[in-house]
C-alpha cells in the first residue's frame, strides 16, 4: 500500500484533542515501553508540570483495524538532539530522543484540531492539524542547523491480518530517490520503489531480521536489527535525512495508552 505525505511544513506539535479507546474486541494489551497516553500526559501536565519520556504500556491493533469514528497521531523525531514535545494548553511535556525517538500512536477525536511544540537547542516550531477518521498521521520532526521542520504522513490502514507482520518504509529524505528496504546480509527487498513523500508496506511471516536502507539501489547508512517481527503487528521504518546521508528509524505502530 503506498499512501502520499504532506509537504514538508515548519514543526511544532502538542494536542489538544479528546483521546478515544478502541473498542476491547480490536485491541489487546502489550507491554511494550513506546508511547504514552493522551490524558495520562495531560494530567501529569496538569498536577505536576514535569517532564517525562516518550514511554508506556501500549496496546496492540487487531488485525480488524481501528474503529470508524477514531483518529490516531504519532510523534517521530529524527534529531541526533532530544526533542521536547510540549502539549498545548496543559504544559504537559514528553521527550524524544535518538533512544527513544517515537511515540505510540494517541487516540484521539477525529478531525479535532491537533496543536502543539517542538523545542530542541532553542529552535521553537509549531504545527496545526487534523486527522480524519480512521487515519493515522506520523508527524517527523527533523532539526538541522537551520532549524525544525516537518513532514507529516498520513496512511488509512487496510491491510490488518493476525498472521502475518506488517512492515512500511516512510521515505522522508528527499535525496534519497526511489528507496527500499533490504533484508541485511541478503539481497532480498521488502519493500522498493518508494519514492520520496510516500509510504509502501509490505506483508510477511513473522521472522528475526534486519533490515538495511537502498537509495537508487546504493546502500544507504547502517543496517537496523529489527528482531524477532510478531504476527498481527505493524512496524514503521523512517527514512530520515542524516548530515550528508541517510538512515532509518524503527518504530513499533502500536496505540499509546
């Protein structure tokens, strides 16, 4: 499936939106530290103003997908700096860092206006915007010497299945034309033809892999472990500008609570 991006705009992200659960019968929970909940960040915004790390428990998408009336935003930062990202109205804060540089996706209400900031090493950028129903955007966050900026990819998932594993390339490197991904050591592709502004996933068996990124068929930074890839989950690899190159980003799509 590939899903287009938006163009590229200045960053700044913090919500003030109504977060919405899934119903129990299309979600199971996982412990898996990535991500925290839209009202726990709030309220700890709210009673004690104090910063806290992108992690929490999180629940696991079934293969039925999201329900109708839910929208789900993410938080992807590809800054060799930690990126604090402070939500609008309560104050509340989290951190992204190269350790840690997603968030789970948050629940929230559909076509609600999304508002919030970026900070990292005295850059501020901020960012409006909504989802609609049944899709989830990745906002990417990329700082450089001339500041923040954005892109923000939007995908309305129809490829949930319980047995197999769902892997997408995020192309957000504008140098890096027609990109895929490469089983490491082999010369098999997941993914290819992904074009700069887009998303393609792939469905596979549940393996132990990793992964490296190709750019008009070149290697292209490091290869990425992935791990042991489960059945029924979806995972996100960021193509992200880096210096004079570029290099990949993983993260783990599952909802923030």
């Amino acid at each position: 499936m590939m899903t287009k991006m938006t163009d590229a705009i200045p960053v700044s992200v913090v919500f003030d939106a109504g977060a919405r659960r899934l119903p129990d019968r299309r979600i199971r929970l996982r412990s898996n530290p990535r991500g925290m909940a839209l009202g726990s960040l709030l309220l700890a915004g709210v009673l004690g103003g104090g910063v806290l790390p992108a992690q929490a428990a999180d629940i696991k998408l079934y293969e039925t997908g999201p329900a109708e009336d839910s929208s789900f935003v993410r938080f992807v930062a590809a800054s060799p700096d930690p990126v604090d990202l402070t939500a609008a109205g309560s104050q509340a804060k989290i951190v992204l860092t190269p350790a840690s540089p997603a968030t789970g996706f948050f629940p929230i209400r559909a076509n609600s206006d999304i508002k919030g900031t970026f900070n990292a090493k005295g850059a501020r950028s901020d960012v409006s915007l909504k989802v609609k129903p049944g899709e989830f955007a990745s906002v990417v966050v990329q700082g450089d010497s001339k500041g923040l900026t954005q892109t923000i990819v939007r995908e309305e998932p129809d490829d949930f299945n319980a047995l197999k594993v769902s892997v997408g390339l995020f192309n957000t490197d504008k140098r890096c034309a027609n990109a895929a991904l490469q089983v490491a050591g082999r010369t098999t592709l997941l993914v290819d033809a992904v074009a700069p502004g887009t998303v393609k996933r792939r469905s596979v068996n549940p393996v132990n892999i990793g992964v490296r990124l190709m750019c008009d068929g070149k290697p292209a930074g490091e290869p990425l472990p992935l791990g042991q890839l489960q059945a029924g989950e979806r995972y996100s690899v960021f193509a992200v500008p880096d210096g004079q190159g570029t290099r990949i980003i993983f993260a783990n799509d599952a909802v923030a609570r």
